[in-house]
C-alpha cells in the first residue's frame, strides 16, 4: 500500500471540537502527510434533529484545505463526510441530504453516546441501513454495549455494521480487561478499520505509522495494509495513489 486512508478525522477548521483556526488545520495536514495518509475523510460532528450542520462554512474551509494543499503540492487528498450522531431524525435528514456521508457514498459515520442501550445500535443500523446507507459504527471501543462479543456478532451478522477502530486504541494499553476485548475484537476480525479520530496536533493526533506497524507484527502485512487503508479505499471507490503523484 502507497498510503493510508483515514475516514474519521476532526481536520475542517472552525465547525466543531476538531481544528481551531485555518492554521491548526494547515499543521494536521502536515502531520497527516507526515503520517503516510494520503486521504483524510473530513468528518465534522453533526447531531441530526438538534443542530443544522454548518454546510457553508464547512464546504468553504474545506476547499480552502484543497486549495493550500494544491499549492504546497503534498501527496494528500480530502474528502466531504460527517461524523453522525445517531438520533432519531438521522436517517430522514441524510436521505434529505441534510448531512454529508462519507466522500459522497452510501456509507456513513455512525456515533453514540457511551452507555448506549444495545437495542438502541440494532434500531440505529436497521433504520439507516434501512435507507439505503452502510453503517459504520465509529470508535467501537467507547460502547460499554458492545463489550459484550454476542452483541458484536449479531450487529455484524443481523445489520451488515462495520466496525471502526481509533488507531490509538490499537496502541495504547488501558486496563487488562479492556486490552483482552480489545485483542478479542482484532483476532476474531471484527474490526474493518481503523482511523485516528484526529482533532489536533497535541493531544488528539493523526497517528497512522505506529498503529500500522502494530497490526503488521501481530497480524501480517495484508491485514495491516487492509485496516489501515484497502478496506477504507475499497469501501468508498478511492482511486490508489500511483508514483508520479506522489
């Protein structure tokens, strides 16, 4: 693999908790190159029924982004897309086109607060699913519902959910019991992808590298190019990155 997909990352500037000013998202696509990512899916918070995503200011600094980057000729390419907190309204207003999916496709970014119910994830995946969409559950880890593998492998088996990962998660140690779920969840392939869930430079980075060479030691090659970005690419129609691009 040339380079990396990431399809959760906080980079538009000045629309959610992610990059502050167009500075700050000029240094995550620094570190972002850095990190061998060659497309960051720009994934803004959006909360469907309680807050008009900010479209016109999202899609102006984006192109802005696109823009800079032109400019400074770096290998790296960006993407429209939301990071979407499940409600009831979710469904209805992205078939309203209300909310970006992930680089213009059928697929989307699904989120939930931690202690969400598990009836609440299967009504979540069967009602987007149900509207045409494929759903991808984003950061797993955070669900205490799904600490519970029966849980898991119905989503996957009954509703067709992806899983993703954050990077930092494959990393970082954080108790016994958690990195057993944790191990549980890769051996047993429940994890599509991973992505770094960037929303700066500091305490919330891109860090693609190290989580790639962690899965390569642990899983192979393959598995770690597929997790890390051929599934990613595969899943949204992204064309490779060929060598006189980069």
């Amino acid at each position: 693999m040339s380079r990396f997909v990431d399809l959760h990352h906080h980079l538009v500037y000045g629309v959610d908790d992610g990059a502050r000013s167009f500075e700050d998202m000029q240094q995550m696509m620094l570190r972002a190159v850095s990190e061998n990512v060659g497309d960051i899916v720009c994934t803004t918070h959006g909360t469907p029924g309680r807050r008009a995503f900010p479209m016109e200011v999202y899609q102006r600094h984006l192109e802005k982004a696109r823009d800079w980057l032109r400019q400074e000729g770096l290998p790296l390419r960006l993407h429209s897309g939301c990071e979407v907190l499940y409600t009831d309204s979710a469904a209805r207003l992205l078939k309203e086109g209300e909310f970006p999916t992930l680089a213009d496709s059928w697929n989307v970014l699904v989120e939930f607060t931690p202690d969400t119910e598990f009836k609440r994830l299967c009504d979540a995946a069967r009602l987007i699913g149900n509207a045409g969409y494929n759903v991808i559950f984003a950061h797993v880890e955070r669900y205490q519902a799904l600490r519970n593998l029966n849980h898991v492998r119905e989503l996957r088996d009954e509703y067709d959910v992806y899983m993703q990962m954050n990077a930092s998660t494959v990393v970082m140690k954080k108790g016994f019991f958690f990195d057993r779920w944790v191990r549980h969840m890769l051996d047993e392939g429940h994890i599509d992808c991973v992505a770094t869930d960037a929303h700066n430079i500091t305490t919330r980075p891109c860090a693609m590298r190290l989580c790639h060479e962690m899965l390569k030691e642990r899983y192979g090659l393959d598995v770690a190019d597929e997790m890390c970005g051929g599934f990613q690419r595969e899943l949204l129609r992204l064309p490779a990155w060929t060598a006189e691009q980069e």
